[in-house]
C-alpha cells in the first residue's frame, strides 16, 4: 500500500487501503519480531475462553508473572459462584524449574480442591513448564481420581502459538466436559450460547430474549458458566455461536461428534441482534411456528423502544470519523454497521485475529479510502488516526491510553468494560457512550487537537 505511515517493511502486506490497488491483505501470520503487536499469547487466550465458568478452579501453573497477567482481566459476571474470580497459582521459582514442578502442582490441587470444593478445575500450563517438560496431563489424571472431580489440563504454553492458539486449547479443554451427562432432560427447542462471556451481563440480556421466545438455553459457554450446564450441553438441538474466533472449534467439533449444527450470530447492533433472534427462529420455525411469532413481536418492541434516543445519538455524531482495532474482525462487521446507523465514517479497522475470508468481507464493506489492517502495533495505529483525522476510536484497554493521548474520544469493546453492549439495551449504551466520549469538550485541550486548529 502507498501511505505516510512508516510501516515495518515485513508488515507491508498486513495493510490495505480500500481503493488503493488489489485486495491481497495476508494474515493469520505470526507477528513480526519488534513489532511490538497488541496480541496475547497462547494462555492468555485459554484464559479469556475458560475464566468465566464460574464454579471452577483456575489454576495457573508457572510463574507468578502469568497469573498476575489474566487475573480477574474481564468482567465475567456471575450470578452465583465467584470461584473464577480467585486466581490460583504455583508459583514455579528457580528450584522448581530445576527439579521439575510435578510436586508442587499436585500439592496445590491437594490443598485448593478439598478447601473450595470446585465442580472441576482447569490447570493452565505456561511457558516454563512447557520448557522443563511437566507432564501435567499425567499429574491431572491423578487428582482425578484422588480428588473426584474432573481436573483438566489446559495445553497453553505461551509460546506455543497466538492468542488464536489459546481458544483452541480451550474448546479443547471444554470439550472434556461436555458429554459427560447424558441423563438430564432438555427440550428439543434448545440452543447453547457459544462465545458469550458475560462481561457486563450481555448473557443475561440474551438469554432473556431466547426465554421470551420460548427457546431453552442449556448452557452459555462460557458467561455465567457452569460446569454442569457445559456436561449436558451436548443434548442441545443448535449451537449458536457468537465471536467468529474462539468457540468455533468447540462447534465443530460437537458437530462431528454430536451431530449438533451450528450458527453464527452477533449480538451487536439492531440489524444483526434482529437477524440472530430471527435465523434462531428460522430453525426451530417447523418444529413450532410460534417462536417465529413471538421473536417478531420481541424485535418490534424492543426496535420502537431504541428509535427516539437512536435518533438522537445520530444527530450529534452525524459526520464523525472512526478507527476499530478488535481481537475478532467477526465484531467489527457489527461495529460498521452500528457506527453507520449513527451516521459515523469509519476509516480504519483491524483485528489480531481476522483470517482471509474476513478481511475479504470487510473490504467489500468499508467505503474507499478506509485503511484495513491485520495483527496492527501502537505505531502504525497512532498514524492512522492522525492521518485519518479520527474522532473516535473502539478497541481494548491496550487502545486506551493510544486513544486519550491523540485527544480522541474512546469506547471500550472489550474485555474490561461495565457496561453492556450487546443486545437491543447494548446497542442503546453503545450509542450514549460514543456521544459522551467522542463529543467530550475535554478534547479541545489536546494539544495536537489544539495545534491542528491553529494550523487550521
Ligand atoms: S505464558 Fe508465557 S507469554 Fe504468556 S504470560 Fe506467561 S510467560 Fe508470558
């Protein structure tokens, strides 16, 4: 691509600009050495997937550093247990690393188990151990059958891959347990929730809305999540999955093993919310009509309810400029079109997970001119919306401080808000937060605001 931005030559093809030659954006690579990437790695990702099952052991096995690093990162609400909230870990030193961390791993189970009496604990393996060799999938076979509970070995050495890696270890992780109760009853109009993690209690809102459907929810994976909801998760009659990136393989593989077809969805934004309530309809619609019915009458009400303030929000933010950079580019489609609703240009987005097919849809429905960018850093981002004039930019916390210090305003989409976004009430919050940052006064005292003006 040809632009000001001083790329690192080897991330050239990682960015395009619609308009700007053939689209041929490569991705799905490991991030380039001094890149500085905003990706997490192999456990990290295993973490955001397994952290909100609530009534479970979260032990991390390394140093202390890893745990610190995921400890209570998201919201994850819960609606009872708060086990996931206590981060446990074994605190791997020097001497263990010389003589093997087995013991230990095995004590602390001795220790954690009997004391907070878990429906299952999940033990995360981390760099070090995946360099002085542990056999952790022996030592969890053991407390198994010692302790009586399932103890399930999560294979998540940081280095070991991506962030993308650290899903699949996960679904992995979870499919253990999925299966294992095949004796409690589950209508046969019933999904499961794949990829909904509760953050600011999305999973509640959605869950609501299926109920008011007449639809049966067996489990969400993994907001508000139970270990005994995820066993008989397989006796659902559709998987619904929500984050194109990390429970994909979990679907798949109930697919193969339990015939169980799945769909993909989003929550985010009146058009997509709507069709995900409808397309979940559409497939229970011969075995009853009425829950086509009742999900036209639920998405009528909830539209009429959103159009007034909706209006508003529109009308304030008509003509501002904005930059994503998401983990998923599956979220991003969403963000486009709600941003359009509010009559929002968006003139950069990203992920730092997105594969092929994904960047293909996202070019085909950004405008020209908008810069499309794969595995991004805080460089070329901080270029990006100077040169783009951006008002506004959606991202995670590692965005943040990017944003505030260029004087623009910022919406967290990611793991660490408290306030939810999806659903109908979601989109609503959505909209009242990007007014309150974007339109925020306190952005004229940005100096580069201030001498963009005097340049003026
Ligand atoms: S697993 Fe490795 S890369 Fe991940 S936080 Fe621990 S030391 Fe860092």
């Amino acid at each position: 691509m040809t632009t000001a931005v001083p790329l690192l030559k080897e991330r050239e093809k990682q960015v395009y600009e619609k308009g700007k030659g053939q689209f041929d954006l490569q991705c799905d690579r490991k991030s380039v050495a001094g890149s500085v990437s905003q990706r997490a790695c192999v456990f990290c990702g295993s973490r955001v997937v397994l952290y909100p099952v609530a009534d479970a052991l979260h032990l991390v096995h390394g140093s202390i550093g890893c745990a610190s690093y995921t400890w209570d990162i998201r919201g994850s609400v819960s609606s009872g247990p708060e086990l996931h909230r206590l981060c446990f870990s074994t605190d791997l030193r020097e001497k263990d690393v010389i003589h093997g961390g087995e013991k230990k791993l095995m004590q602390a189970l001795r220790e954690l188990i009997p004391l907070h009496k878990p429906k299952a604990a999940f033990v995360y393996s981390t760099c070090i151990v995946g360099v002085i060799g542990d056999d952790v999938q022996a030592v969890c076979r053991k407390a198994t059958e010692e302790l009586g509970i399932p103890v399930i070995p999560v294979q998540s050495e940081g280095f070991n891959g991506t962030k993308k890696d650290g899903y699949r270890v996960a679904c992995k992780a979870l499919g253990t347990l999925v299966g294992t109760d095949g004796t409690t009853p589950v209508s046969e109009i019933s999904i499961n929730i794949l990829g909904e993690f509760n953050l600011a209690g999305e999973a509640w809102i959605i869950e609501d809305y299926y109920r008011r459907m007449g639809v049966e929810v067996v489990s969400i994976l993994t907001g508000d999540g139970r270990v005994d909801k995820i066993r008989k998760s397989h006796r659902a009659a559709l998987n619904v999955v929500q984050c194109s990136g990390s429970l994909t393989y979990l679907a798949e593989e109930m697919k193969e093993k339990y015939a169980i077809p799945y769909i993909r969805v989003s929550y985010f934004g009146i058009e997509d919310v709507s069709k995900s309530l409808y397309d979940v309809a559409g497939f229970f619609e011969e075995k009853d009509p009425a829950v086509m019915e009742r999900a036209v009458e639920l998405v009528r009400e909830e539209v009429v309810k959103l159009q007034a303030p909706m209006d508003r929000c529109r009308r304030r933010l008509s003509g501002k400029r904005a930059a994503i950079y998401v983990g998923g580019a599956f979220k991003a489609f969403s963000l486009i079109k709600i941003l359009r609703t509010l009559g929002v240009d968006v003139v950069m987005v990203g992920s730092q997970t997105g594969n092929k097919q994904d960047y293909a849809q996202l070019a085909d429905m950004c405008d020209p001119g908008t810069v499309i960018v794969d595995d991004s850093n805080p460089m070329e981002m901080s270029r990006f919306i100077i040169d783009k004039d951006v008002d506004l930019f959606i991202g995670g916390v590692k965005e943040r401080p990017m944003a505030f210090k260029l004087g623009v305003g910022f919406c967290d989409h990611n793991h660490e808000r408290k306030t939810a976004l999806a659903g109908f009430e979601g989109t609503l919050n959505f909209a009242e937060e990007v007014c309150a940052s974007a339109l925020s006064p306190v952005w004229r005292f940005s100096p580069r605001r201030s001498q963009d003006r005097k340049g003026r």
